[in-house]
C-alpha cells in the first residue's frame, strides 16, 4: 500500500480516463501518482465492494417510542406567569 506524500491518505487505483492506465489517486486531497510500471505496484491492490450478508449478521435496533410533549404557546406561557405573579409584582416560583 502506497500513502499521499501531501496529506497522508491512503493512494487507492483508479483508471485514467486519458493514458487508459491505471494511478493511484488520493481520495483526500485527489494528488495523482502514476506508479512504475515495472514495479507491479497495481497488481497489489484489490479493490471488492461486495457484501452479501445472510439473515443472520443482520442486527435489529429497536428504539423506544419518545413521548410527545405538548408544546407551551406563549399564550398559556404568560397567563401562568400572571397566575404565579404574586402582589408585589415579584414572581416566585
């Protein structure tokens, strides 16, 4: 596996679209190398995106239902505030 020079991230193979050859191109930064073709360095990489799961290796989330809360209007936000008021005009809670 070869790494970017300029940020690190792994160089994965992909097909130039102009030479029809392959080069490894950084997916983070997208800097091109092209390898030595005598290294062989392409014929190291596999590239699978192939998943087939069986019944079995799925998982289930079961999430709790959230209670719905009602939502306070400002309406009934200032009549219990005027209902809590008390003479002097200090609330107390």
């Amino acid at each position: 596996m070869k790494f970017c020079d300029e940020c690190g991230a792994l160089l994965v193979p992909k097909k130039d679209k102009k030479s029809n050859k392959f080069v490894l191109v950084c997916r983070k930064c997208g800097n091109k190398v092209t390898p030595d073709p005598d290294s062989k360095e392409i014929d190291d990489y596999v590239i699978a995106s192939d998943l087939n799961h069986v019944p079995h290796e799925k998982i289930e989330v079961v999430k709790e239902k959230g209670r719905r809360r009602k939502r306070v209007t400002d309406e009934d936000r200032e009549a219990f505030e005027d209902f809590f008021e008390d003479d002097s005009g200090v609330e107390s809670y």
